[in-house]
C-alpha cells in the first residue's frame, strides 16, 4: 500500500516532520475490547496520558474506508460508539478500504499502517501469539509474522494469558522478533506479571530502549522490537483463580465448536463475567502502564534522533 493511501492528520504530519515524539494507538481495544460507553472515556484518556508527556497520540483506524493515523474526537467517537465498526486485521485493510467500511484496527493491522506513516514507537495491551492447541487448529495470531517484517517498536504486557505462551516465544525467536523485558527477566503474561518463562535481555530505561532501536536501524534489520512491561505484582488477577477460569472456558469454548478468531473474543468475556468485571480494570491499567512507557520511549527516540540531526 503507498503511503498516499494512508491519511496522517496534520497534527500528526507535523510533528513527525519536526521530530517530536508521537506514539501509535490501536482502535479494537476502543471498538471491541472494551464495554460502552466506557471504551470512549478510556480512549480519550489514552491519548490525554500522552499529551501530558508532550507527546503526540496517532489513533489508528479505518474511517470509511480510508486508514487513518491520527482520529479526530468525531471519528474516535464513532469507533467507540457505533456498533457496526468492525474489527480489521491486516488481511482486511484492502477490503474495508474496498468497501469504505469503517473498523477498529487489531495490533496486527496497526503495526503495518504505523510503519507506512513513519511512527516507530506503538503502545497495545496485550500481543497476539499461539493459541493453545494450534499443533491441531494452526491457530496463530497474524500479530507476530506482520512484526517479523515491521521495523517499528511495540510496548505490551507481553501476550495474553489465554494463549500458548511457550510456544508464542519459540515463534518470535524463529521470526527475528526481537523481546526485551522493561525492568524484568521475566515474560509477562497481560493479566499476571509472570509467565514463568525467562527473557534473555533486560532493559531498565527508554534510553537503553532508544539505543536498540538505533542499532536496529543502523544494522538494517527489518522486524520489530517488543518491549514486555509487566503489569505491577499488586494489581494483576489472582493466579489460581485465573488458572481456573482459563481451563473452563476452554473447555466451554470446545463444547461450543468455537475456533478461529471467535476464540479470543469468547474467552476474554467468559473471564470477565467470572471474574466479576476485575479483568476490564486490569486491562485498563495494563493499557495505561503500556502507553505510559512507550510516551518515554517515544521522547528519549525523539531527543536521540534530534541529536543526530
């Protein structure tokens, strides 16, 4: 896809062009992610956290069919309440364009349309990966091939609990991703601060961020850099009650026939009315912790590059 194609708002536009910092957002946590009317008082606080670190927010979306970086409250308020938005992953971007239909963009989505727009650093919650018997179903987020082969840098609480996570790692090993864990050893888990799975690189400021991803660059290397940020030990779910409401709703969801992309979606409400709405608070901080960090990350790339101007 030209970049033409792709509709950065001026806002947007210029502060790329005077190298400030600017942090992407994705839109299916706005469109599908999260209840009404809530989702749009979550998204304007997305992008407040940002301005209050003197960054720019680029909320991504497809708006009748043109991929936009940068929403305006009108089309943010649109993707938030209208219901027939749909989801767009980035097998869909030509056909929602094609139809000038109007969605929420997924992280896989995203990620492409942050690169033809020029953005580097991009906020999500959580990443998508191998799903739990993909040996049968093949089950495989198109998160993580589209991150072999995007050059930008992702901030999430490492992937979803629901998913398989051993297998997830051993996947971005074999696609080039690189991962490094913010201030932990460790791989989170979205909901729990720890997988249980080791990371072989730690990193402990956006600066040692920024260095990355200038030595990235300079070396020539074309996939991303994900930068796991465990949610704080305090504020994730309770483990075993957790380990439980994920083996039941498995079970639920295979004595119901789901599979494919519906999986996701049926896991993340079945555990969300067990657990009595806790988990849309996490999810909340943990977007909020994301999108923090990558305003950091975004400031110390901007002061990086402006140096090297």
């Amino acid at each position: 896809m030209p970049s033409s194609l792709v509709e950065v708002s001026p806002r947007v536009s210029a502060a790329l062009a005077a190298g400030q910092p600017v942090v992407a957002l994705e839109s299916t946590i706005i469109s599908h992610g999260l209840p009404r009317p809530d989702n749009y008082v979550a998204a304007k606080k997305f992008e407040e956290i940002l301005e209050n670190q003197g960054v720019i927010p680029a909320t991504i979306a497809v708006i009748d069919g043109t991929p936009k970086v940068g929403l305006s409250s009108q089309d943010l308020e649109r993707v938030a309440a209208d219901e027939s938005v749909v989801k767009v992953g980035s097998r869909d971007i030509a056909i929602a364009m094609a139809r000038k239909v109007t969605g929420g963009t997924t992280v896989a989505a995203t990620s492409l349309l942050v690169a033809r727009a020029g953005l580097r650093v991009f906020a999500t919650g959580g990443l998508g990966g191998v799903h739990r018997g993909a040996a049968e179903t093949f089950d495989e987020s198109a998160d993580l091939t589209v991150l072999s082969r995007t050059p930008i840098t992702v901030v999430s609480a490492g992937v979803k609990s629901i998913l398989d996570i051993p297998a997830t790692l051993e996947r971005l090993e074999t696609l080039g991703v690189a991962v490094v864990g913010y201030r932990t050893s460790r791989f989170p888990a979205f909901w729990l601060s720890d997988s249980g799975y080791d990371l072989d690189w730690r990193v402990d400021s956006p600066e040692e961020i920024a260095d990355i991803m200038a030595a990235k660059d300079e070396f020539g290397e074309p996939s991303a850099l994900l930068v796991a940020n465990p949610l704080p030990t305090a504020l994730q779910l309770d483990p075993d009650a957790l380990d439980g409401a994920l083996r039941d709703t498995l079970l639920l969801a295979a004595e119901q026939g789901i599979r494919g992309k519906a999986v996701s979606p049926f896991l993340l409400d079945h555990i969300r009315q067990v657990t009595d709405g806790a988990s849309v608070g996490v999810n909340l901080t943990i977007a909020r912790g994301n999108i923090e960090l990558a305003g950091q990350i975004a400031t110390s790339w901007a002061a990086r590059t402006g140096e090297a101007r």
